[in-house]
C-alpha cells in the first residue's frame, strides 16, 4: 500500500482546493487499476483518514469561495461616468 501513502502525502502537500481535488481524481483512477482485493484494502486505509480530509475540504471550501468573490471583486472593472 505504499501507492496509497503516496497519495496521502501529495494531499497533504496540495497547497489548494483544486490540487486537493486533482489528487483524490487521480487516486480514484488509481483504484479502478486495483484486483477487488487491493482495492478493499486501499479503502480500509483511506476509510481511516477520509472522516479528516473531508473535514478540512468543508472547512476550506468557505474560505475559497470568499477569496473567489474577492478577485473577482478586485479583478473586475469599474465602470466611472
């Protein structure tokens, strides 16, 4: 399972939401490569952390649609009469 761990890490290093998403895509591509037996096992382990991770995507989510609205905010023109 050390596929799997290296999926860990690289979520723990995802510095955005959408890296933390791109990893969790490409970990489940990683599953559908698994024998049913593999694939049992990398959820067991995955089950044991993904109460945490899901946890801090719903905690980040808030912050990044408000950083979202602010650039647009700023990055939007303002039309002057």
């Amino acid at each position: 399972m050390n596929q799997v761990q290296h999926y860990l890490t690289r979520y723990k290093q995802a510095a955005t939401l959408e890296e933390k998403e791109a990893v969790v895509a490409d970990y489940q591509l990683y599953l559908q490569t698994l024998t049913p037996e593999e694939r049992d096992k990398a959820r067991e382990v995955m089950g044991v952390l993904w109460p945490s991770i899901k946890q801090r995507i719903d905690e980040l989510t808030p912050m990044m649609d408000s950083l979202t609205k602010m650039l647009d905010r700023l990055t939007t023109p303002t039309i002057k009469a």
